[in-house]
C-alpha cells in the first residue's frame, strides 16, 4: 500500500509504524492481564478481572471471552453431538440456524452456552471461570425457559423454545454422570420432569422383547388401570428404542428416542419412579441399559453402567430377574467390548 502512495506522489496514511503491539489470546484460554501489554514500559497494564485489551483495540472481559469461546464451540462442536445431527441438515439446523435464532431468544441462546461450556469441561478444559460461566448460563436458560413456554405463541418463538427443551435435557443427562450414587437409589426426577409433557399415544400395547416387564408376580399387588396404562406406555416406548439399536441406528439417531422416553412417557409413570415403585424402577433400568448404545457420545459416556448397577440393587428378591438383562448389556458394551 505504501508504495502505491509514493507512485502516485500522494500522502501516504498506511506506512505509520504502530506504537504498540496487540496482544491476542490463545483460543484455548482466556485472554490475560499479561497478554496486552504494550512494549513501551510506560503503558499501564490493565487490573487483574477488568476490561482486558484484544484485537485492534477491541476490550473484552473473561465473562465475555467464554461467552465468545462457548458460542463458537458449540456451532463447531457440540452441535455435531446432538440428537439427529447425523443427517446433514439436521447438522445444519443445529450449527447455523440454532445459534442465529438464538440471538433473539435468551432461553435458547443461554441453553446454547450452558450445555456448550459443559462439552468443554467434559473435554479437560478445568478454568474455574468456564466452569462459574457454566452454572452462571444454566440457571438463567433453567429461570426463563418455563416463562417463555407460557408466552408461545408465533412460530419462531415455538421453535426456539422447541430447541431449548432438547438442548436442556441433554445437558440434565449429561449432568448424572457427576451425581453421587449413594445404597438407597434415587431415580433422577430433574432429568425425567425437565421437559415432560403430555404428547403420548395413549393404550398402546407392547409386543416387542420387553412385553414380559409387563407380567404381575405372584406376590406383587394387582395394578391399577392407570397404573398399568402408565407401564405399558413406557414399555412400548423401550420397545421402539431397542428396535432402533438392534437394527444398527447410529448414536445421533438413537439418542432421540431416548432424550424423547422422558418427554413421551406418561406423567403416571414419573409418579411411579418418583415412588421408588421396583417395577417402575426397573423399566427405567432398561432405558439407561439402552442408552449404552451412544455411550460414544461425550454427554452419554458411562452414565448407563452406573445407574443400572445402582438401579439392580434395589429391587426386591423376587424382581431381581428382571434386571438381569440390562446389567448384562451394560457389562458386555463397557466392559466386555473393551477388552
């Protein structure tokens, strides 16, 4: 550009040598107080959790770094982990159109980064400041996103509460691998009630493998009407998840039946989870057995195996045949397969 100047015998305004030179943050950290620092000694630096300088000129601080660093893991990243992300444009959906409705939509948009900053911290990263953004993001996605559902009313408005709903259950599920698992189990009722609803077909009978889950023991109390509605509904929604696996779905695919049962599943049958009920118990058992199938995605991992081994030890003597299946699956994916 200078020379172009001196071509053409004008004033140059490009051939001025900077006073400083910028400092720019690694992307796999936040930026520092030390990074910004300009070579002239006389130049302050800027105060530790302040205004720290970027590119040309441009201040940022740790809170919106992350905000930055997150948003963009998640159209690179994260989006690629989703349910149905297996097909392209659903992949598409969920790295391109989802971040830009969100920027409309705080719900989304804060849903967006709590699960992303998750997947980062499932990943390694250990910054206290990722992690106090982390929490910071989830409670305002979990604060506004029941207000919102109240005030649907056009189209975009329902989609983006659509997307929070799915991006909220799978951070809640990526969340049980943390929970401790003490001798009395304690169902995960934050994870079924998240986003439950009513969208269920009601009567429908199973016949698929798990049929048997629906057979009363001789010492076990008769069912109720509502009950054994609520039981069939749920086996019939395991039986179409193991249908998926065993015909070779792939994670992405089959993680969408699986985030749906906690959606799809009668409000009868949470009730009976919630009860501790053993047969309830062990149908929820058979899920997190099934879910063993995308234990290669990050926010599946092992979650399975420990919740059905905490799951088996509770039901009565009697039951106890009924949980055999699903610790033998999860003993053959995670620890049979790997050996």
């Amino acid at each position: 550009m200078p020379n172009n100047c001196h071509r053409h015998n004008v004033s140059c305004e490009y051939d001025r040598v900077p006073n400083a030179k910028l400092g720019v943050s690694s992307p796999s950290s936040p930026p520092s107080s030390t990074s910004s620092r300009s070579t002239r000694s006389s130049t302050p630096a800027p105060a530790p959790n302040t205004a720290l300088q970027g590119v040309a000129g441009v201040t940022t601080t740790r809170q919106e770094y992350w905000k930055l660093r997150v948003f963009h893991n998640f159209a690179v990243a994260t989006s690629d982990t989703l349910p149905g992300s297996h097909i392209p444009a659903v992949k598409d959906c969920w790295s391109l159109q989802v971040p830009i409705l969100a920027l409309d939509h705080g719900p989304l948009l804060n849903g967006i980064l709590a699960i992303s900053a998750l997947h980062l911290i499932s990943s390694g990263h250990s910054d206290a400041g990722l992690r106090s953004y982390r929490a910071m993001s989830l409670n305002a996605a979990l604060e506004t996103h029941r207000e919102a559902l109240s005030l649907v009313g056009e189209q975009e408005t329902a989609d983006a509460a659509c997307f929070t709903s799915i991006l909220l259950l799978v951070d809640s599920f990526a969340s049980l691998r943390h929970r401790p698992l003490g001798n009395t189990y304690q169902p995960p009722m934050q994870w079924l009630r998240l986003t439950h609803g009513d969208r269920y077909l009601s009567g429908r009978n199973s016949t698929g493998r798990f049929s048997h889950l629906l057979q009363p023991l001789p010492d076990e109390t008769p069912f109720s009407r509502e009950t054994l509605d609520a039981y069939r509904q749920a086996v019939s929604l395991l039986d179409s998840i193991e249908a998926a696996a065993e015909s070779g779905e792939p994670s992405r695919a089959l993680s969408r039946g699986l985030m749906s049962f906690a959606c799809l599943v009668p409000a009868q049958f949470l009730q009976l989870v919630e009860a501790n009920e053993p047969r309830a118990l062990v149908i929820l058992g058979h899920l997190f057995a099934l879910c063993a199938y995308a234990r290669d995605l990050w926010w599946v991992a092992d979650t399975p195996c420990r919740e059905v081994f905490a799951i088996g030890d509770h039901p009565p003597l009697t039951m106890k045949p009924l949980v055999e299946w699903p610790q033998k699956l999860v003993t053959r994916i995670y620890i049979l397969d790997k050996s």
